[in-house]
C-alpha cells in the first residue's frame, strides 16, 4: 500500500505510509485511514477529496507500526465514530493506543493507554453490538507458548 491508496478508481495520496487497512463508513461514503507517524486521513470515497479537518496528526510520540481501524455509528446517535487501535514502536517496547474520534469532528477524541505494554496488537476490531451498553473489544497476544493473550474491552461513544 505504501502512502498511495485507490479509492474506487481514484488515487488518493497520504505524506507517509499507511498502516493498516482503511476502515469505510457506508453512512457518510467516507474512507479513513492512519499513517505511520500517527496521522488520521479521511476521504470522500465518491471522489478521493480530503474531508474537513483531515489529516489530522492523532499520535506523535513514535512510529506506528501497526493499527486497526473501523467506523461505528451508535444506534442511538447520529454522529459516526472512528475507533482504532494503534501499535507504537517507543524503542523496542511495543505500546498500545486505543482511539475514538468523532468522525466530523476530529477535534474531539478520546485517548486510552490502558492496554498493557508489550502486547502485540491484534489484527481487527471487535465490537459486541452497535448500543449504548456495547463494547469495542481489542485482542492483543501476549507472546510465550500457546495463544495468550487479553481482551480489552472499551465503551462505545
């Protein structure tokens, strides 16, 4: 993928490589997607134009190194969310950064390191539902013998 991404036949451009796959939100037609110095992008999929207030530079204190991203809308609101999980690379020690981030509004986002370090981040987001008692469920796997490893759970917004 590199920092280069095709959007229904349109090439679209971010200032960096982009880590993970693009997460797509069928609501607003819009695609996001992070880069590995911690930028979020934000794509109108009909035409590859950037949205408003995109980039926006999510993570700055080391390189990301892997991330899940997905777009969920609550079913008792109206506003869309990015959720995304991003693995940082500070010096050999894997850390985890769990995001949520208003999707108009990227301005307004939520930040949680509760995520033990060391973990190595799984490979998609899970979500119980789509209601205000759900959860967003990050699996990371703690290495040794065996598959290891804990669920995080995080309240939808």
């Amino acid at each position: 993928v590199g920092s280069e991404m095709c959007i229904r036949d349109r090439s679209v451009s971010a200032h960096a490589p982009i880590i993970g796959s693009p997460a797509y939100d069928p609501t607003t037609d819009a695609v996001y997607a992070l880069t590995s110095d911690g930028w979020l992008y934000a794509f109108d999929a009909a035409t590859g134009t950037p949205l408003s207030f995109y980039p926006q530079r999510l993570i700055a204190d080391a390189p990301v190194v892997k991330a899940a991203l997905r777009v969920l809308t609550r079913t008792d609101r109206k506003v869309p969310y990015v959720y995304l999980a991003a693995q940082l690379d500070t010096g050999g020690i894997l850390t985890t950064r769990v995001l949520q981030v208003t999707a108009f509004n990227p301005f307004n986002r939520f930040y949680s390191t509760s995520v033990m370090d060391g973990a190595v981040l799984g490979d998609a987001l899970l979500f119980t539902g789509a209601g205000a008692s759900d959860l967003m469920l990050v699996w990371c796997w703690s290495g040794g013998e065996g598959n290891r490893g804990r669920f995080y759970g995080f309240r939808l917004r």
